[in-house]
C-alpha cells in the first residue's frame, strides 16, 4: 500500500512541476525503474514498521 502511495506522491510532484505530461512522446525512460524503486523502499518501509511494531512486543497475542 505504501508503495501505491509513493507512486501517487510521485505523479503528483512530477506533473505539479512540468517534470512530464501525458503525452504520449513525453513520457522519460526513467519512469518505470523509478516505479519499481519506489515500490520496493514502500515495501522495505511497511516491513520495517511493522517488525518494530509487532502485536508480539505490544502485549498482544
């Protein structure tokens, strides 16, 4: 989901600024990579969030 969120900030930022528009021939090549990283660090951020809060260390289960 934070991955989701991530993508979202970035077409936010990217067209708020010019940085690329729908167009067909102006999308960068540097997009999709850009994607994939993004959903990783999300991916990283949750897994690490969640071995920090864990229903195990707050008394539960």
């Amino acid at each position: 989901m934070s991955g989701l969120f991530s993508l979202f900030l970035m077409e936010v930022f990217a067209t708020q600024t010019d940085l690329w528009h729908y167009i067909p021939g102006d999308w960068p090549v540097i997009l999709w990579p850009t994607y994939v990283a993004a959903i990783l660090f999300g991916y990283q951020l949750l897994r690490f969030i969640e071995e920090r809060v864990s229903p195990k260390k707050l008394g539960f289960n």
